[in-house]
C-alpha cells in the first residue's frame, strides 16, 4: 500500500535544449510501494522527465526531492547510492563476462557503502547476494555462462539482476517490455510485481495492455507536460488521453 508521504517529488522540474522545451513545469509525486508507470507519445519528455530524475541530465530549471532531501544537484552515482536505480531502454550489460560477474559488480558496489561490505567482499557475501537475485529473476541456473550467450529476453532479465544487486528503494525502468515475446512480457510483469514489494517501481511504457495490469496509478505526458494521472481505468476513459495518445 503506498505511503501518503511522497518518495519523491518534482517541483516546476524543466528542461530546455536550444528553443526546444522538452519538459516544462512538471510536478510529480511518487508514492512509496506503488507501481507508477509513465505514458505518452514518442517526444512527449517521458525519458527527458526520468533522466533529471536518475541524475543523466541536468535540469534547466525546478527541484528533485527524494525522501525529503533536495538531490536536484546531486550526480547520477551519488543518487545510486541513495537508491535511485535505472535501468536503460538499450541493454546495457557486460557481454564478455559471466552473467554471474555482471552481477557481482553491482553487488560489490552495493556491498562496499559501508566498511563490513569493504571486509567482506572477498568473502561469502558478493556469492550470497548474486546468488539470491539470479535466483529472483531465473537465471541462477546460468550463472557461469557469458551474458553474450543469452537470448534477448534473458538478457533484459540479467540487466535486471544487476538493477536489484544494489538493493533499490526506487527502481526506474525504460520500456522493459520493449522487444519480448508475449510470455516473456507476462513473466517480467509478474517480477515486477515480486520487486514492487520491496522497491518502488517507475516504469516508462508503451504496452497499454501492460500498463493497465500492472500500473496502479498512470502519469500521461504530451508535450513535456503532464495532461493527466490517474487509475489505469480513469486514464483509460480519459477523453483527453484518448484523442492524445489512444488516437480515438
């Protein structure tokens, strides 16, 4: 159940290029334990308005606030380790190594924020933590395989992996779904829902089918604005989100 007290907020939050305003004046909340997934048109500022979020651009204007802190400064890694975790519309993941070294390295990093981490990382804690989330997403099984050797789809899940080893409090995903096979899709929105018991998830998504299951509450996004929020069912009937986004 989500938390009345915002996780984190966004303040006027913009963003210009040149002439261009990409995102203008936004103010987002996002609630502790919900599912909250971001929809919009291709250039509607849905990745623009998650990357001020996660710390890869910086805002031109407006404030981040996570936890109650002003991060609106703070560097990508910085907000990492706060528990703000991205994970990119392109795979992002090591493919020369082992699915079990990719996800030891986030596990290290996790492991390292406090001196018994640093003692312990030549010890059984990095094997317990890559062992526990290979094990969460299905892939303990392949642990000593390459990540080049995974089909697409296990590829997402190991990029995931990765993502849960350093132990989110927000976890931030980019179209997950883009490019997986039916089953594939139903699988990882089952993760999801695992993840989103111990994580806040925010989503960017273009499968409405997904959205609706899965999202509890919708945030839609035209023109680097927000036009509406709501249940999946209100954003569902929304006349402006239909003519906007639904095309009807």
């Amino acid at each position: 159940m989500a938390s009345l007290t915002p996780l984190l907020e966004t303040v006027a939050l913009t963003r210009t290029f040149g002439g261009l305003c990409a995102v203008g004046a936004v103010d987002f909340r996002l609630h502790r334990g919900e599912i909250r997934a971001i929809i919009g048109p291709n250039g509607a500022g849905k990745t623009t308005l998650v990357s001020m979020i996660c710390g890869r651009i910086r805002p031109t204007s407006g404030r981040i606030v996570f936890r109650g802190r002003d991060i609106t400064q703070l560097p990508a890694h910085a907000r990492v380790a706060l528990g703000i975790v991205y994970t990119f519309q392109v795979i992002s993941v090591f493919k020369r190594l082992s699915i079990y070294d990719n996800v030891a390295l986030p596990a290290q990093r996790r492991l390292m924020r406090g001196l018994r981490g640093r003692l312990a990382l030549r010890g059984r804690a990095v094997t317990e933590r890559v062992d526990a989330v290979l094990g969460e997403v299905g892939l303990r099984g392949a642990a000593g395989r390459p990540a080049a050797s995974l089909p697409y789809g296990h590829q997402r899940l190991l990029e995931l992996a990765m993502a849960l080893a350093l132990e989110p409090e927000m976890l931030v995903l980019d179209e997950p779904t883009q490019g997986l096979a039916s089953d594939e899709i139903a699988g990882l929105s089952a993760l999801l829902r695992r993840i989103a018991q111990e994580a806040t998830v925010l989503l960017i998504e273009h499968n409405m089918q997904v959205v609706l299951d899965l999202s509890q509450r919708v945030t839609v996004m035209d023109g680097g604005r927000i036009i509406a929020e709501g249940t999946p069912r209100e954003i569902e009937a929304n006349p402006e989100v239909q003519r906007v986004y639904l095309g009807r």
